[in-house]
C-alpha cells in the first residue's frame, strides 16, 4: 500500500482517538438529536455473554483482547457516548440476570424511552437458558413499549465454523420466533446477527442496529447516491469516525472486504495523526475540517477519506481512472457536505422528519453540466 497523496497544509489535521479522545469545540455539534430525548440502546443478556466487551470495543477502542480482563458488571452502567460519537444514544450495559419481578426495576421507565433492545446470546456456549431470557425480556419490553427494535445478537461466532454459524443462526432464529407465538407475540420481530469482537462483524451489526434508530436515512441514502453517480465514485460510506459505525451508505450492496478496507482507513488516518499530528504536550486537534487523505491500492482503486462534520467522515472507493477528476469529486463532495449539515441542523431544531433535501442541490455531472 503507498500513500501518494497527500495535500500540502495537512501536518497536524490527521489525528488518532486516544481512548479519552475528546473533540475541539470550534464547530457546532451535528448529532442525531438533542440531549434530552436521545433514544436509548439497552444492551441485554445473560452474564459474561460478551454484552460489556462490546460496548468497550465499539465505543471506547479496546483491543478484543484487553475485554479478557474487564470485571463483571454489577449494576446498570450507562454509558452517553454523545459527547464523542454522532451516536447520540445512550447505550445501558446491564447486568446479567435481571430479576424483572425485583420491585426495584422499574421496566416502565427503563423501555419507555428505550429505541433499540440488544439481546446478546453467547453462541459458544449452551444457550437454552438464553434463549428463555431473551423470551422474558422481550416480551416484557414489548408490553410497555411496542416500538422497540429487538435485535439479537448471535456472539463470540469467532470459535465457530461457517456451517456451525450457520446452523445455529437458524436454530437460535427458529426456537426464539416458536417461543413468541406460543404466546401470541408472532406480532413481535426479532432481527439476527452473527457477531464477534475479534472481526469487523460487530461494527457492521451495530451500524444496522443504530441505522434504523436514524430518520434522516433515506434522505442520506439518497444523497449518497447521487454523489457517488455523479462523480464516478465506486461506493460511499459515511462513517461515525470514533466508532467506525456507518451511519449511511448508497444503496449499492455492502461487501465486508470494502467496510474492512474503510474501517482501517480511518484507524491508519487517525493513528498516524496521534502519533505525529499532535504537539508534545497533547494538544491541537487530532481531526477537524482539512482531515483528508488518499490510498492507492494496488488494485486499481483508491480510498478516499474526508471531513464531514466532527464526528462524521465520508470514506470512498474510488478507480483510479475517476479518481483523476479530483476536482469533480471534491465539488460534489462540497455539496454533500452541506447537504448533510443543513439534513441534521434542520431536523436538530425542528425534531421533525426531514424533508428530502436534494432539490436544493447542484452536484455537477462527470460531464461538466450543473444539475
Ligand atoms: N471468543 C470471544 N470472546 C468474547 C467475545 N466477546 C466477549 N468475549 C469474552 O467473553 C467474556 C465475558 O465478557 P463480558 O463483556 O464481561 O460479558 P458480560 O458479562 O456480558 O458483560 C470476556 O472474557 C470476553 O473476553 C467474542 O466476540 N468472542
Ligand atoms: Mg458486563
């Protein structure tokens, strides 16, 4: 891999997230929602399912192998990632074993506000027990608030051959869903993941789990869309730079090699950054508006990393031979820029659903016109 590019003026932008990273407050914060009502994802299971691990790994870059040593958790942990993440969620680590007829657990308040009800099952290990947890727990959750997402995650697949995981995704698919209608909840949707910390499965698993939490994605969606038409480009992520979720992408399938090759992107970008981006002291900013940075590959096709707002980063796969109209990718690049600060600071003041915002556009085609 070399890096052939690299815009003058750049010393210093690049940066890499400490693990208390925290961003510059030059620029105003374009997140999912206000603080108060930030939807809330409950991270459920039995004990030493791996439900901690996860939100380590995901939201405070721990190496899968430090989670060997992380304690058991005792009480709710509840963990605001607003601060450093366009995720303004909060996500609950609970402990295992929740005694839902404990009169101190207050389920009202607890699913009220909740979007989103991870329930993590160690695949590694014998999960009846699991399974009669995640019965209880969603049925109780749905109870009080219908329109929670239950998500299950199938975990620690790393240990399992591909038709074992297979195999067990149907079987744990099957018994969970015969579970529900036996007592009438057929109305209740789970979604499966296969998932591990030791591979880019859990990122991609939380994206969707946090993609269906945001209303503006069609309209992101679609802007994508149109920009990577325009200007010729292969694929387009739009990334959560601190977690590596994607929040968006075009419609075009995602394959994992492409999101892996993104995701190290963004670690190469960042950690180059910390290391030589930042003074002495630990000052200056490891990633603002000129963070950008181009890698060929020896495949014919480049990564194209640049600056959305401060917790968002647009990652491309670009041919080579598009990519020697830099210029019109960069324009277009500007447009979507705005568009996606003008979709959050829209719908950030408004709380409304946000209008389809690409008729105030103007990408410019590959062939020079202004549409
Ligand atoms: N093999 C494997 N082990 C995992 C994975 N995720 C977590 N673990 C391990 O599972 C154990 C329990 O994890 P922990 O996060 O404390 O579980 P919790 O009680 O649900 O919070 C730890 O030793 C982790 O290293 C995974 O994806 N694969
Ligand atoms: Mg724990």
């Amino acid at each position: 891999m070399s890096i052939p590019y690299d815009e003058a003026g750049l010393a210093g932008s690049f940066g890499s997230f400490p693990k208390s990273f925290d961003y510059g407050a030059e620029e105003p914060e374009v997140g999912l929602s206000t603080c108060s009502d930030k939807p809330r994802i409950l991270l459920m299971g039995l004990r030493r399912s791996g439900k901690s691990s996860i939100q380590k790994v995901v939201f405070h870059k721990m190496s899968p192998n430090e989670t060997l040593f992380l304690e058991s958790t005792n009480q709710i942990y509840k963990d605001d990632v607003s601060s450093t993440s366009f995720v303004q969620f909060q996500i609950w680590d609970f402990p295992g074993q929740v005694d839902f007829f404990d009169p101190t657990f207050d389920s009202e308040m607890i699913f009220k506000g909740t979007g989103a009800l991870i329930f993590v099952i160690d695949a590694q290990d014998d999960y009846v027990e699991a399974l009669s947890r995640l019965h209880l727990t969603v049925s109780r959750a749905y109870k009080v608030n219908p329109d929670i997402n239950f998500e299950v995650f199938i975990h620690k697949v790393d240990g399992l051959s591909d038709d074992h995981k297979i195999e067990t995704q149907r079987d744990v698919h099957q018994r969970a869903n015969d579970d529900l209608s036996d007592a009438n909840l057929e109305k209740v949707h789970l979604s499966f993941y296969l998932t591990s910390i030791y591979d880019h499965s859990i990122f991609e698993a939380f994206s969707k789990v946090v993609q269906k939490l945001i209303p503006q994605l069609p309209t992101l969606e679609n802007l994508l869309n149109i920009f990577i038409s325009h200007s010729g480009i292969e694929k387009a992520f739009l990334f959560d730079v601190v977690s590596k979720i994607y929040i968006a992408t075009d419609s075009s399938p995602v394959d994992m090699q492409s999101y892996e090759l993104c995701c190290d992107m963004i670690d190469v970008v960042i950690d180059v950054s910390c290391i030589y981006g930042l003074m002495a002291d630990g000052s200056g900013c490891a990633y603002d508006k000129e963070s950008m940075a181009a890698i060929k590959l020896n495949n014919t096709t480049v990564l194209y990393l640049k600056e959305v707002t401060k917790f968002l980063a647009l990652v491309c796969i670009v041919r080579e031979e598009s990519f020697e109209r830099k210029g019109l990718i960069d324009y277009n690049f500007h447009c979507l820029r705005k568009a996606v600060h003008e979709v959050f600071e829209v719908s950030g003041v408004a709380s409304l659903p946000c209008p389809q915002r690409n008729g105030c556009l103007k990408f410019a085609a590959q062939n020079g016109s202004i549409l």
